[in-house]
C-alpha cells in the first residue's frame, strides 16, 4: 500500500498520546521530521495493528483539478497557504507532501473534520493549522495568506459571492479555484 506515510504517522502519535500504551519513548518524543522513514512506517502499522481507521492515507491516483492546481502553486511557489473545506484531503495531503515549508491553514464547517486534521498538527505536522469557521463570514485579517485554494467547495457553499469576496479579501496574491465539470456519483 503506498500512504501518506508521515501524515499517518502524526495522526497514529496523536491518537497514543490519548492511551497509556507502551510505545517506544521515541515515537512520541522526537520531532516527526526527525523521524526515519521506517519508524514513521512502525508507527503506522501500530495504528493499524490497534484497529484505528488510516484509510484517509492511502494514496490514491492524483486527481487532475490536483495535478493543475499544484502545478500552478508550483510556480508561484506559496509563502502560506488557506485551504477552504478540506474535506477528505484529496488536495491537502499531496501539497503537505510536496510543498513541506509552506504553513497551511485548513479552513472547514464540519467539526470532524477540523478534529481529524488537528491530530495531525497534535502529532507533529506543526505546519498545519485546522479552523472551524465558514469562510463566507470568518474575520481573518486581510492579506492574511498568500494563496486561497477553494477547490470543489464552491458547489457546496450557498452564499458563493460572500466566499469568494471573502477569497479575495484574504488573498494577498492569488485564489485557485476549481469547480465540478460534472456531477459526483
């Protein structure tokens, strides 16, 4: 199975922070980034050994609306990052891998979602910032990040104009958006 191999191993440490567990002191203690690749892989099979749900880090086939819109970062290269509804990752997850210097604040309504990617950040993904807020509505400062994503979220917010002026409002550079060119199944 190829995963989001330290991104399932910062969510698997948050979770055994939560148990009295016996773990090897290190797999809590140092830094994820510090981490090798097979304590991090370690680390995930003793979450999946303990029945905790890491389907959320499978790597799946890139999405195009993905591929395009990390080319596009590519270029411009993001300095900080706002992802409006997160959802599942599909996005988040390739850019925390690709473009591993650049804060990223997720931005989502559903509180299960906000908890899910906080124990990431709680498991050393320190980068990564989740809020619960809508975006049509939250306060941010202006030009509080250098680039809004807002892919397939659009379709989902029923006062599209106060998000997208909201967008710009936060945007210090640039807003990539993507919307459906069909319906989802």
């Amino acid at each position: 199975m190829k995963a989001y191999t330290l991104l399932a191993a910062a969510y698997v440490r948050s979770c055994m922070a939560e148990q009295n567990g016996s773990v090897p002191s290190e797999w809590l203690h140092t830094p994820l980034e510090q981490l090798t690749p097979q304590q991090c892989r370690a680390i995930m099979d003793y979450g999946i050994q303990q029945g905790w749900k890491l389907h959320h880090f499978k790597e799946k086939e890139e999405l195009p609306r993905v591929r395009m819109a990390e080319g596009f970062l590519r270029a411009v290269y993001p300095q900080s990052l706002l992802d409006v509804g997160s959802g599942r990752g599909a996005f988040l997850f390739p850019f925390l891998r690709d473009f591993p210097h650049t804060p990223v604040t997720s931005l989502d309504i559903l509180p299960h979602r906000v908890a899910f990617l906080q124990r990431l950040h709680d498991g050393g993904i320190h980068r990564l910032t989740a809020i619960q807020e809508d975006i049509c509505t939250w306060q941010a400062p202006d030009n509080s990040f250098d680039v809004v994503t807002l892919l397939e979220v659009l379709e989902h917010i029923p006062a599209v104009e106060q998000a997208v002026l909201n967008a710009v409002r936060l945007a210090e550079r640039y807003i990539v958006v993507s919307v459906p060119s069909k319906p989802d199944n």
